[in-house]
C-alpha cells in the first residue's frame, strides 16, 4: 500500500464503511460518501452512487437493529427444494420438504 497511495486511499474507505456496518453508526454515512467522492477511486465512487440513490435503505440497514435476514434464508431454502425436487413430485411433497427442513 506504501507504493500505491490510491490502493491505501481504498483500504481506508474500505475499513471505514466496514466499521459503519459492523457497528450501526448510520450517522456517519454521508460524511463517507463526501470523502470517498473528495478521492480519485472512481469504482468507489460508482458504489457511493448506488448508497446515495437508496439513501434511506441504506441509512436505516446501517442504523436500525432490525434484519430480514432470517425471512430471506427461509425464502432461499424453499427455492432450494424447489429446484431440487423439480419434475420428481408433486407439490404435496414439495410442501412436507420445506415444513420438514
């Protein structure tokens, strides 16, 4: 990272937002987006395009305690079994796998 100051430019946002996820500190969320667009990274700065358009999302997932994490996991399970089970049965069975597992 010493030869390359735009690679230690990157770890440092990197580190940061990292910090702002695993910590909720949502507050801090605009003041990195204005320095990682103050930096010459542009991929990074795509990224911060992408938070700015879902500002709100983003402020509450970096903020709130809540998660769908466990909705989304019951969701990807059943897509699971659907595609194993495909063309095998019916969908009786199908229901009694995802009741099951």
């Amino acid at each position: 990272m010493a030869a390359c100051p735009h690679l230690g430019a990157l770890h440092g946002h990197i580190k940061t937002f990292a910090e702002m996820m695993t910590e909720r500190q949502g507050h801090r969320l605009d003041a990195w987006i204005d320095a990682v667009r103050a930096d010459d990274l542009p991929h990074l700065h795509s990224f911060a395009n992408g938070l700015e358009r879902d500002h709100a999302a983003v402020l509450n997932g970096l903020t709130l305690p809540y998660s769908s994490g466990v909705v989304e996991g019951k969701a990807c399970k059943i897509k699971f079994l659907k595609r194993l089970m495909f063309g095998r049965a019916n969908y009786d069975l199908l229901r009694k796998m995802a009741l099951l597992n």
